[in-house]
C-alpha cells in the first residue's frame, strides 16, 4: 500500500555572460563528482477499485549537481508521482530513491524544497511569515528567520510586500513568496510541481525570467514538472520525456542553447526543432 505523509515541512544576479550553446551544461556535467539525484529501477502502483494500477515502470534517473532538469509527458503519466517520490512524501512500491547520497526515507527540508501548484499560502500569516514559516518549525530564532526571508522576498521581486497578507497579493504574487519559501532553508535540491500553471502566459514567461535569475546565481538542482514544452526548452538544461501510463523514460534530451536564455531564443530554429521533437515522441509513443 502506498505511504503518503504529510508534513508541514512540505508545506545576486551577477553580471553573467552568454555561454555558448553546450559548453555551460557540458562544464556542469564534468565538474558533478557525483549525482546529486540518483533513481533506480523504480516501480510504483496505486491501490484501485478493481485493483492496483501501475503508474511508474522502471524508471532510472540520474540528476548532477546544479543541473535543471524537466519532466514532461502525457497527463498521467505520472510526473507529479515522481516528484513527490523525489520529495520523500510518497513511497515507492519497488526500487530506490538517493539524494546527495543518502536514501529517501521521507521529507528531508534541509536536503530537498518543494514548490507546489498551488502556492498554499496561510491565509493568516503575512508574505514574510509565510516565507520564514518552515524556519520557525525548526526554532530558528526569529530575528534570523526574519532576516533571511526579507532576502529571498528581495530576490524574487517582493521587496515591500513582507507585511501583505496572501489575499493582497496577485496570483503572480502569491507564486513568488511560494518560490522564496522554497528557498527558505538553502535545500541543495528544488523540485517544482507546475509551480506557474495556474498562471497567464505574460506572468508565467516572467516568472520563468526570475526563476532562471535566481537559479543562475545559487545553482540549486532543479527538478521542474511541466505540460508546456515551451517552458521546457527554455528554461531547462534537459527535459526527461516520460511516456502514457505506465511512464517509462523515453528519452532525456539535452536543451544546448545559449544562457543565460533570452526570450528571443524562442524564434529560434533551434528551439523550435527541440521542442518539436519532445512533442513527436509524447504524440506518437504509445
């Protein structure tokens, strides 16, 4: 049967310069000693009505360090499954799940932040006690706590919204503190749940500018579930294309474009030839 917890620790651009396409991900590749995200052979079934149903079929994954990785497929196919395996908050029915090393028993905040859907915000806490909220669950003392969600509000374009309470914010708004709540506690690793879905395209694009912004700078491992392929491309180093249910891994396609991104890359002829290719194998895979 499948364990679920919950918890409620669920709950500097520098002046960079553009990397010729390849060279940044491929110096990344070759400076990770080891994987920071390690999947392997991992099985997982769901209890059903008329029995259980499998939605993830051997899947091996391996995530070096910084790196920013996407997993995209049908609906269904179990991404936001894997993630949350990723998370410790589901447990596997077969195979194995290490992160920097060591395995994946259960939510592990200091190792690993999460970024959902929904921004999940409590409704009455203001943006910087949301954002220092897991700080607090630690008993970190308030005046650090405080300190170092006043920074990450900064770094996502909050400064002078930390006293706004969540239904102050726009939708944009409320996602940004949900992203520095992320951050919170420094986790080496982010994994993200179609953390702009819900959101317009101009929001989403932005948001995707800032995240790219803050990730240039900290480095973090990223893992990113998304349906928009577009998104995929342009903001990740790899996307792993997992199949209908049972997914499988089709293929991790490395994304060689120039960084930092930009958004007239998208015109490209190379964008466009990567995204068409995620799009074949999700559209003729069965």
């Amino acid at each position: 049967m499948t364990e679920t917890r919950t918890t409620m620790e669920a709950l500097r651009m520098d002046g960079a310069q553009p990397v010729a396409a390849g060279q940044d991900l491929a110096h990344r590749r070759s400076n990770a000693a080891a994987a920071e995200i390690e999947v392997k052979a991992l099985t997982h079934r769901y209890a059903g009505a008329e029995g259980p149903i499998l939605a993830l079929q051997d899947v091996s994954l391996s995530v070096p360090s910084g790196h920013f990785v996407g997993l995209v497929g049908p609906s269904g196919c179990g991404k936001s499954s894997l993630l949350m395996m990723l998370a410790g908050l589901v447990t596997p029915s077969e195979g194995s799940i290490s992160i920097m090393g060591r395995p994946v028993l259960g939510p592990a905040p200091e190792r690993v932040g999460v970024v959902f859907q929904e921004a999940s915000l409590l409704p009455w806490r203001t943006a910087l006690d949301n954002v220092a909220f897991p700080l607090k669950l630690r008993g970190v003392p308030r005046a650090e706590r405080e300190a170092r969600a006043t920074e990450l509000l900064a770094l996502v374009g909050l400064a002078g919204f930390e006293r706004r309470y969540p239904h102050e914010l726009s939708g944009g708004m409320k996602q940004r503190v949900a992203i520095a709540r992320g951050f919170c506690q420094d986790p080496p690793v982010l994994l993200m749940d179609e953390p702009f879905a819900a959101l317009d395209e101009q929001t989403r694009m932005t948001l995707g500018d800032e995240l790219l912004r803050i990730w240039d700078r900290q480095r973090k491992t990223v893992v990113f579930v998304t349906h928009s392929l577009t998104e995929a491309v342009y903001l990740c180093d790899e996307v792993v294309v997992l199949s209908a249910r049972p997914g499988r891994v089709l293929e991790r396609i490395a994304i060689d474009l120039p960084r930092p991104r930009t958004w007239e890359v998208m015109a490209s002829a190379a964008f466009g030839e990567l995204r068409e290719r995620i799009w074949r194998l999700i559209r003729t895979t069965p």
